[in-house]
C-alpha cells in the first residue's frame, strides 16, 4: 500500500480544498468519527459487537448459540438502577434471523434474555461434580455465631473430608509417588531400554525371515484372522486333479506305457486348460508364465 492509501485508509489525508475553517475531516466529509456504528445514533442506538454471555437455545429454529458467539447489537439504554445504567442489547440470530432482546440486571450482575430465546439450564448433582452448595442467607446469619460455630464445627470438619475433590486426593498421592526424581527417572530409563531391545529382535527377527520393516508379535487376534481367511477354491481344485492325474499315471515310457496312454492324454489335455495368467494371480509373490505355457 503506498504512502496516500494509507493515510486515506488512516483517515489523515487532507484533501487540498480542504482548509482549518472547515473543521475536522469527518465534519468535512459529513460523516460520523464512528462511521456506519452510528448510523441510528439519533435514535440513541449505537451498533456494537455482543458476545453472548452463556448457552442459550434460540427461539425460532431451537438451535443452541454457544456461550462466547458475537453478534452485531444494538445497544441502547432502557433505564436505571439507582445511578446504574440499564442497557438493552438486539440482535439477530445467524440460524434463523431471529431477534433476540438481551439487558444487564445491575441488581444481580448478570443478564437476562428478555425475547427471542431462553437460556440453556444446565443442572448437576453437587455430588457427582463434587463442589460444596454454597449456604443459603439463613444458614448465613448464623455463621456469625460463635456458640452455633463451636456446635457445629467437628460436624463440618467431618464434612469437609468427606467431600474433599477427588482432585486433591489425587494430586496428593501423586506428590507422594513421584517425590524421588531419582528413582523415577531409573526406572524410566530401565523401561526404555528394555523397550530398545525388543525393537532391535523384533527387527533382526524380520530381516532373518527376509523383510525390510519389522513385524510386530503376533496376537491372538492375528492368528483368529488369519484362520478365517479361505484362498480360491479354484486353485485348489486344480491342483489337486494335477495331483491325481500324476499319482495314477505310469512312471514308464515307450511300448510298456500303453495301457497308461489314455491318462497321459488326460493329463495333457489338464494341463492345456489351464490359464497362465489365472494361475499367477493366485499364487502368492506373482508367477510370471514362461514361453512354453504360452
């Protein structure tokens, strides 16, 4: 960007029919300092970026809006409380263009969803989340006794250590393992070197049986899977009725192999049928036919 853009962009360029007596640059532009923020300022409205405060579920389309999504508002003030201003927040939803009307309570230090949603309630069990309820202005008041303290007060030890966070109990007993640096990093080192070693006969086993990565031990699951796994009936079949034709066939040649000619026919004739290229998709490594099976 060269040296005039960005003064524009700064707004710190003076134009030359520009002069003092004209006031300032946004006087003599006739436009806000604010630019399109106050376009409704005459309204007492100024555009502002909100963020919601909590979970809520939007009132058109019953989609949640997350806690910390900022919308465009509209923020005005709507009254007072004492010397505390109340403002008013409108926006829409992105879901559905539903509005939504939100103002600050001074008098509880929170806001409240005035229209077009309600807030996500989200209810626990003090137990389960392990916190402590917090006593009520009753039970308050008579805190600030000192007879009800002393009454009391071997009843709230005791309830104080049965409802500890498991946290801190945790965090304890971690404290209390890991207080040795010494021996924990031995017995770390200790385990990296036997987790080496398996490694490095893990590996040699794998380059022993012929391959380049190392092969994991087996597990029973392995040995499930590969049971499971069937290999092409075709193939089998097939070799099996090689098998047979051979079996049965004569081992001798010539006049003396007469009565055996009708099998060796059949046998060739087996042989004949076979595909070349079927047969080295079966075996396992790939089978490259020679020119003689062609």
């Amino acid at each position: 960007m060269s040296s005039l853009a960005a003064a524009r962009a700064d707004n710190f360029y003076y134009p030359p029919e520009w002069s003092p007596k004209k006031g300032g640059l946004n006087k003599f532009h006739g436009q806000h300092a604010l630019r399109k923020r106050a376009r409704k300022l005459d309204q007492g409205i100024l555009i502002i970026r909100f963020e919601m405060p909590y979970n809520i579920w939007c009132g058109g389309c019953e989609s949640m809006i997350a806690k910390g999504v900022r919308f465009n508002a509209e923020k005005k003030q709507v009254g007072n409380y004492y010397s505390t201003k109340i403002w008013s927040f409108t926006m829409k939803s992105a879901c559905c263009k539903q509005e939504i009307v939100i103002q600050t309570d001074p008098q509880n230090c929170q806001y409240v969803i005035i229209s077009g949603a309600r807030k996500k309630v989200e209810e626990f069990d003090e137990e389960d989340a392990e916190t402590l309820l917090l006593p009520v202005d009753e039970e308050r008041s008579k805190l600030s006794d000192p007879f009800y303290r002393l009454e009391h007060q071997e009843e709230d030890i005791k309830k104080k250590k049965e409802a500890e966070p498991a946290l801190v109990r945790l965090q304890r007993l971690s404290d209390s393992r890991h207080s040795d640096d010494y021996v924990l990093n031995k017995a770390l080192r200790a385990k990296l070197r036997s987790q080496k070693k398996r490694v490095a006969e893990e590996e040699a086993a794998s380059r022993k049986m012929g391959f380049g990565i190392r092969l994991l031990p087996a597990s029973e699951e392995d040995v499930a899977a590969a049971k499971r796994v069937k290999f092409a009936q075709k193939f089998e079949r097939n070799r099996k009725d090689k098998r047979a034709l051979i079996q049965s066939a004569s081992i001798f040649s010539g006049p003396y192999a007469s009565s055996s000619s009708k099998t060796n026919l059949e046998l060739q004739s087996k042989r004949r049928k076979i595909n070349a290229a079927v047969a080295s998709k079966l075996l396992v490594g790939g089978f490259k036919p020679s020119s003689r099976a062609r």
